[in-house]
C-alpha cells in the first residue's frame, strides 16, 4: 500500500464488491483489469449482469483486445476507450443520469483513480464512496504550484513543468478537486542548484 | 461535559403545540446574544428538581440559525419519562430560568450533496426544523417524509405545510397512511442524501432499506435521542477519585456521576459521538453495550464502554475515571 506522512495522500483500500447496489460502475487500465478480476471472483453470480465495465486501453499494445478475464465474467457492458480522457467522458456521461443505488470503482494507476474520484465528486457522489484499488505504474498527475499547469504521466523527480518549464520537486500534497499531486520549484533558493533526477514513480 | 461550556437562560414563551407537545423559547438571561449554528444542531438541558434531582436531556435546537435573538426547543411528554420530559411539561413556565449548553451538531447537512430526503417519526421532526431553514435558505433540493401518529400527535404538520409546500409530505398512522420508503429510495439521483430522526424502530428502518436499495454508508445519517436503557442496579467504583456510586435502575452511569457531583467528558448522550468512551478497569457480570460508535470487536474486547447509554449485568464496574 502506498504510504506517506502527508495527510492528503489518497489511501486506495482494495476494491470490494457492494453487494447491496444495484448496478456497478468499474472504471480499469490493463493493471487495474486484474483487481477487476479479483473482485469479480469474490462475487455473487449476478455481480457481472449488474456491472458495466470502462477500460482504458492506453497502456494496451491493442487497445481493442479486451483483457480476456474480464470478458470471461459475462459483463453486462465491457467497452474499451482510446485513452483515459475517453474512459472519463463515457463515466460522466453515464453518471449524468445515474440513480441511487449505482456504486463506482476505479483500479489501476493513480490518474485514472485520481480522475474517477474527481468525476463521481462532480456529480455528488462522495469521495469516499467510491471503491478504488491501485495496480501497476506508480506513475502521477502533478500540478504545478506555479503556473498551475498539469504534467501528465510524471515517473521521475523532480519533473520539469510542461507549462513554465521550471524543475519541480513532486510532493505527496494531493489535491482531489484537481486530481493530482503538487509540484513546487526545486531551486527556488539556489538557482540551478537541481539535485539528480530519480525514475521514483515507475 | 463542563460547567463553563454551559449558559444561564429564561424561557419567554412555552406554547402548547399538539397533544403531549409543547415548544418552549428561550433567551440568555443576561440579554446577550446566544451563538449562531448550524441546521440539525442541539443542546443539552439541564433541569434541577427542588429535590435536588438532576436530568440533562439533549433537545433539538428548532429555529431559524440566521436568529440568535433566542432558541426554540420541543418536548415531547415521554410515555415512559424518566422525569426530564415530565419536569419540562409541569415545572417550566414563562420566567423559568435553566441551564443549557451551546449548540453540538453531529446531525449536520451534508453540503455537497445534490439533494436531501428528510424522514421524520413523531416528535423526530425537531432537528428537521432549523435545517429545512437551512436549506431553504441556501434554495437546495430537499423533501421532507413525516409520519405522524394522528392529526392531534402531528405537531407543525400544517406550519409546515404553509411554509414548504410541496416539498412535505405527511402520513398518519391513525389514517393507514404508509410512508412510500421503497419507492423513494429507488427514484433518487445519484447524489441525494437521506436523513433519518425518530423511533429506533423507524431509523434501524431507513437505515437497513437505504443499504439494502445500495445506498453508500456515507449518504445515510441518523439521530436518535432515546432514553438509555435500563437495567439492574449496580456499583461503580471511580479507580482514580477512589469513590463507589450506586447506578440505579433507570439511570445511564453518566447520569449516576453527574448527581454525585462528578462531571466526565460527555456530548451527544445518545452513545453516537464518542467522547464519554472510558476505559474499564475490572468487572463482575458481562457489559451491555448500547451505543452505535464502539466497533463489534471494542464490544467484545469489554474494555472500553460508553458511560451515556451503556451499562453492566454485574453487580459492580470498575472504571478508570
């Protein structure tokens, strides 16, 4: 489990199946498919009729190829999506008519969870209802403090902003509103003081 | 609970407001202003008998929170009081002066909701009154469900209605009226909150509908201000003050503490919000648990109790207070 002092980092506790709600919205990349799975497993039989299944394919090298365990359950819906921008158009849109009773699920990385929480806050469903599970790449949102522009898919640190370019040490402070970890300036103090860059987020 | 946190008051007005109801109002004696708070909020009220007898019993704070001029509370005339509800309905009159402590909310609104479903039992209406205030004001969704036993036991139905219109539906037991719960729970955005005060019977009701219709644990809040349970007569022993109390049989432990003069930490007095957990040193019998906030496997472990509502089968409780 990912672990940190700073209070904001979010906690993923484990996707469990709501048993009580009547319809299930599950939203996975190719690592998170297998929490899917997992779940899936854990069950009642018509756990799978009640269930639509979002997945984002962009780390799929065919982003077509449904990931075969998950097809195995029968789901009521499985759609894949070119990338998460459109997974999280197909969930609002989704949620946009949704009713009491619907339960969310996000499993893999942390932008796709992070997005997921963000989205179902958007339509009022509190963050904490929402069941998530971190799979796979450590890989992080993070906005810049700065120029508030966000860097996507950020695997080292610090990270140069993709929108001032300043260098920019990424912090554990996690914004849910935004969906992403907070970047501030390394050599802020000692210009061009930037210690050696580390892949600690792959 | 402690002596400073309470404040002196003078009822200015008690009207008579259905069968068994009277709505008593309120202001500091010293003229000042009381302090704002928030829609669902209560206060605890303190009423000394001549005898010296003590009752502290939770009220629902009825009025608008925008007006700190004075504060509106409800009783009820309990069928199995205690006293407390008694006192209030015999004892208080225009110029009664009581203690009351500042308003405590662990029935709050939930602000980010889309919408709010407010279920009412009975005299389970009060804390609705001041957040429907509330959220009219803020123009929010809301409905109110209140199910009444008669017309005569209905207090504010028609007030209610004057005011909120379409948004309050009423049913009365003694009509064979039924409120539609199913039905409301299964026609709700995704979004909507449920809110539930009344009966045990009516909240353990809402509550298991909600979570079997799939509602999420975060969008179903309750209160209830029940009487605690009684029981069999037994001792407490204090460890650290070095003192026995008789608990009687109709008596909470708190309740016990607070008539010798002892005055542990305490909130809601309902066993919900936690603060009079105290740890138990020593025992004879087996606990009996009747609080919502210490987990099943707390309950089990018999080493921590909620002194508001929980109590012993022993014949004596050892507490580190």
């Amino acid at each position: 489990m990912l672990v940190s002092d700073i209070k904001s980092r979010p906690i993923y506790p484990g996707l469990e199946p709501d048993l009580y709600a009547l319809s299930n919205l599950i939203v996975c990349d190719r690592a998170g498919a297998e929490a899917v799975s997992d779940m899936m497993r854990r069950a009642d039989a018509r756990f799978a009729e009640r269930s639509a299944i979002l997945i984002c394919a962009e780390d799929f090298d065919q982003w077509k190829a449904i990931d075969e365990a998950i097809q195995g359950f029968k789901p009521a819906v499985a759609t894949t999506f070119p990338s998460l921008n459109d997974t999280i158009l197909e969930l609002d849109a989704l949620l946009g008519g949704a009713k009491m009773g619907v339960c969310v699920y996000a499993a893999g990385s942390e932008p796709l969870i992070g997005s997921v929480v963000q989205t179902a806050m958007r339509h009022h469903i509190d963050h904490r209802s929402v069941r998530t599970e971190h799979r796979g790449s450590l890989k992080r949102r993070v906005q810049c403090v700065h120029c508030k522009a966000l860097t996507e898919n950020v695997t080292t640190n610090p990270v140069k902003c993709s929108g001032c370019g300043l260098m920019l040490l990424v912090r554990d402070h996690y914004s849910r509103r935004f969906a992403a970890f907070q970047g501030v300036c390394i050599d802020a103090e000692v210009p061009g003081e930037i210690p050696e860059q580390k892949a600690e987020f792959l | 609970m402690t002596s400073s946190s309470t404040r002196r008051v003078r009822v200015v007005e008690v009207e008579p407001v259905a069968d068994r109801i009277k709505r008593f109002r309120f202001v500091d004696v010293s003229g000042e202003k009381l302090p704002t708070f928030s829609g669902g909020s209560h206060v605890v009220v303190t009423m000394r008998a001549p005898d010296g007898h003590l009752w502290r019993n939770p009220y629902s704070l009825m009025g608008s929170p925008a007006d700190a001029s004075s504060y509106q509370i409800s009783v009820c005339r309990a069928d199995d009081s205690r006293g407390g509800s008694d006192y209030m309905h015999d004892n208080v009159r225009v110029g009664s002066e009581l203690d009351v402590t500042n308003p405590i909310n662990l029935f709050s609104i939930a602000r980010k909701a889309r919408k709010h479903l407010l279920i009412a039992g009975g005299i389970g209406i009060t804390p609705f009154m001041s957040m429907m205030h509330e959220l009219a004001a803020a123009n929010a969704n809301f409905e109110l469900h209140y199910k009444v036993r008669s017309q005569t036991r209905g207090a504010f139905c028609n007030d209610l209605v004057r005011q909120y219109g379409s948004r309050v539906h009423t049913y009365r037991s003694d009509a064979g009226h039924a409120l539609p719960l199913g039905t409301l729970l299964r026609d709700q955005p995704v979004g909507t909150h449920l809110y539930v005060c009344g009966p045990q019977a009516m909240i353990d009701w809402a509550l298991e509908s909600g979570r079997a219709a799939g509602w999420p644990h975060e969008n179903l809040h309750s209160e209830h201000f029940s009487a605690p349970r009684p029981g069999s007569p037994f001792t407490v022993k204090l460890a650290r003050s070095e003192c026995e109390i008789q608990v009687g049989p109709q008596q909470s432990i708190l309740e016990a503490l607070e008539q010798n003069g002892i005055d542990p930490p305490s909130l809601c007095r309902g066993g919900a919000c936690g603060q009079c957990e105290t740890r138990v040193l020593a025992r004879t019998g087996a606990l009996q648990h009747n609080d919502h906030y210490l987990t099943e496997e707390e309950k089990l472990g018999g080493e921590k109790i909620m002194i508001c509502v929980s109590r012993t089968a022993g014949n004596c409780l050892t507490l580190d207070l």
